[in-house]
C-alpha cells in the first residue's frame, strides 16, 4: 500500500512509492501526496515528528529539525508584533540541535532514509558546500556511501561534528569551475555502476525535508504566516515552503491563505530576481546571469549561486511565485553584512550568509511596505549557531579523495 504516490505536475501521471526524479511524459516536477491528508507529529525528535509528510517508510531519529520562535528585540528594531524566526542551525538553548549549521540537513536525513529504503547502495551529489556538508555528516552516522562534488569555493564548508569516516568521498573541482560544473561532473559520475544520484530538486524527499521548516512554524504558531523570507540559490527552499502550505491549507487546521513568499537572491549573480522582475518563466543566461562565473565569484553568498535553478519548469519557483503573489529581492553584499550585524547583536546567535541576505530581505520589505507591522512573518534561517558550534564541539576538515581540473575530465582520472 506504501504512504504516498508521486503525481507529475503536468500530465496528472502517478507513479506508486518509489524513487523517481521524472516523469516519462515531460519534465514537470513530481509531487508526493501522502495518504495520511492531515498532519499528525509523531512522538519523534527533531524532523522525524513530521513523518506524515516525508517520503520514508521508517520514522527518523534525530535531534536535528527546525525550530520557531517569536522574535522580540529584532522585531522590536523593526516595528513588528508578529516576527517569527525559523531557525535551523546549533542553537541548544533554544533547542536548536542541527550540528552542521545548516537547513540542508533536513534534506539530507530523509533523502537517505528514501534512497536507501529504494536499494541505493552508494549517493552522488554535487554541493556549493552546505548540502555537502549535511550530506556528510549522515554518511557518517550511517555509513551509507557518498560521493559529494563541490567546487574549490566550497571546499572549506565541508567540516564535520564527528572524525571523517571512510563513506564520505569528497571530490573537489580545480580552481575556476563553479557549482553547475559541479553539478555535471556529479551528472557523470552519478552514471557509474552502483550509483544513484541524489536528484537535487527533483527529489521529493529533499523538498518535503526542507518544507518541515514550513510545518514546524504552522504547528508553533497555530496557523500559515501571511509572508515566509528565505534566500535562494536554486528557489528549492521557496517551493518547498509552497508545497508544505498547500498541504496545510488541505489540513483545515492552519488557515486558507497561502503565505506570500518572498526570496532574496545576492547580487551581483541573479537570475531568479532578473526573470522574475521581467515577467519571464524562462531564464536568459546572455540577460539574466551575463558573465556568469565573474558574478558567481563575487557573489558573498556563494552557495546562492546556482546556473540551472528550478525556476520555470512546471511545479518550480516561477509557479511558486505566481501562486503566492510572490516577490524577489536582490541584496548587495554591504545590505547583506548590515543586516547580519544587527540581527546578531539583537538576537544573540550568529547566522551564515544565506540567512544574512534573508534578512536584509526583511529590512527591505518592511521599508517598502511590503509586509504590515502586525502581519504574520516567518524569517527562514537556513543558516546560523556555526561559532555557538565551534565553542561546543571540535570540528573537522574532510579531505578531498579527489580533484577534478574541469567538469569533463575523464572518470578514470579520479579513481573512485
């Protein structure tokens, strides 16, 4: 019977409860709909008390999850009655227990849960580093092969709460290449004998971990927030926000109004925010991200920096967006290290740059009036606790099996 089927987005297709990135028509997104329509949280910490809405058979266990909280100074600086933080990062004193620092790691505890429980035996991914990093950090509490492709800016987020163990083989891209050359040379490998790709956003199970951050904040509060501020590098994290909404407003309990999303991206690399602004579905790579590289390079949130994002496929960002009446942001590095600084000297924690650009997406809208003073308002920290972390626990470096000069280097070369 299983608990949920997956439904192309364009043709109406349904496929049973399997591991599957397409659809055999088109290139929609699939979707998980699960039988169980309302949401009942399991006696489980962290993201396993969200079981009804993950794609896994066996419940998770594990302190890592999302946590919300209303915000008082902060929101106080902003004029704001109703802030909430949604906060996934090493923050104990507020139960915040993800001891890689990062929202990735509610993707990357289901997704290997999924895979495995589909037979893979060993999981390739390309990361601008924090996806990496969480998906580490699971191979070593599960000793589940994985084989993580990062480029060399990436390489210094790849740490660890724990000794490196002999399932995590980190492939590193010489300098020059960026995330999506990453991302093809993990398309490669991916095709090798015995391995399975991690599918990136096509995966529901990554979508429905992170939409946790979604649930977590309806389940606090009592209802939807009437706007949800995230910043995106793929837009992976605005829909997943989306789908976890519609599942909420299905339940009954939590409201009819989907929340307003409303994502930042980091200057100078923004397609998402340039076709948005334009009224396009499609991104234009020579309008949308000229001299991509260049940009990617100077971008202060690097792991904002995807060249094929979802955004116009059918079920992706685009359809998120119009969904919701959605708005974009694009956030200077100087807008960014502004509103770090002051969300950190009011709320005590310190957040990774991802959150930072969130924030000042936040400072903005509430100057554009985009938000009112007593609305609803979920601010997604996908990111922070990393120096709480570093007082706590001694972190250490993954070392590279392996180092690749461009995305078509010859698979023999990197001995894996």
């Amino acid at each position: 019977m299983g608990r949920f089927i997956l439904k192309c987005l364009k043709c109406g297709k349904e496929y049973g409860q399997q591991y599957r990135l397409t659809c055999e028509n088109d290139d929609s997104l699939l979707r998980a709909i699960y039988f169980e329509e309302k949401l009942e949280l399991r006696n489980q910490p962290g993201i396993g008390k969200f079981h009804s809405w993950l794609p896994i058979e066996k419940e998770l266990d594990t302190e890592a999850g999302p946590i919300t909280y209303k915000s008082e100074a902060f929101a106080r600086e902003l004029g704001l009655s109703n802030l909430y933080i949604g906060f996934s990062g090493y923050w104990p004193e507020r139960g915040a227990f993800i001891k890689t620092c990062s929202f990735k790691e509610l993707e990357a505890h289901p997704i290997m849960q999924f895979l495995l429980e589909n037979g893979a035996k060993a999981i390739v991914l390309a990361s601008a580093g924090n996806t990496g990093r969480a998906s580490a950090h699971v191979s070593a509490l599960t000793g589940t092969d994985v084989y993580i492709v990062v480029p060399d800016s990436g390489i210094e987020k790849l740490w660890l709460p724990e000794e490196p163990t002999e399932s995590i083989h980190l492939i590193s891209m010489g300098p020059g290449n960026d995330y999506t050359d990453a991302i093809n040379l993990a398309g490669r490998i991916a095709k090798l004998p015995g391995m399975v790709p991690e599918g990136g956003a096509r995966n529901v199970a990554r979508r429905d971990g992170m939409g946790t951050v979604m649930l977590d904040a309806a389940v606090t509060i009592g209802r939807m927030p009437d706007h949800y501020f995230q910043a995106v590098g793929s837009g992976t994290g605005g829909i997943s926000a989306w789908e976890a909404s519609l599942r909420l407003r299905a339940d009954g309990r939590f409201g009819s109004k989907l929340p307003k999303l409303q994502l930042a991206q980091n200057l100078p690399f923004v397609p998402m925010y340039n076709a948005w602004k334009a009224g396009r579905r499609e991104i234009i790579p020579e309008i949308d991200m000229k001299d991509a590289k260049k940009q990617v390079e100077e971008t202060y949130a690097s792991v904002l920096t995807n060249r094929t994002p979802p955004y116009g496929v059918t079920g992706g960002l685009y359809d998120a967006l119009v969904d919701t009446n959605g708005i974009m942001y694009a956030i200077t590095r100087e807008e960014a290290l502004e509103a770090k600084a002051l969300f950190e000297s009011r709320e005590g924690i310190d957040i990774l740059p991802p959150s930072a650009v969130a924030t000042a997406a936040l400072l903005k809208a509430v100057e554009a009036g985009n938000v009112g003073k007593d609305d609803i308002i979920l601010l997604n920290l996908a990111g922070g606790g990393y120096k709480r972390l570093k007082k706590d626990i001694k972190l250490h470096q993954i070392q590279p099996v392996a180092t690749a000069r461009n995305p078509d280097i010859p698979l023999e070369e990197l001995n894996i």
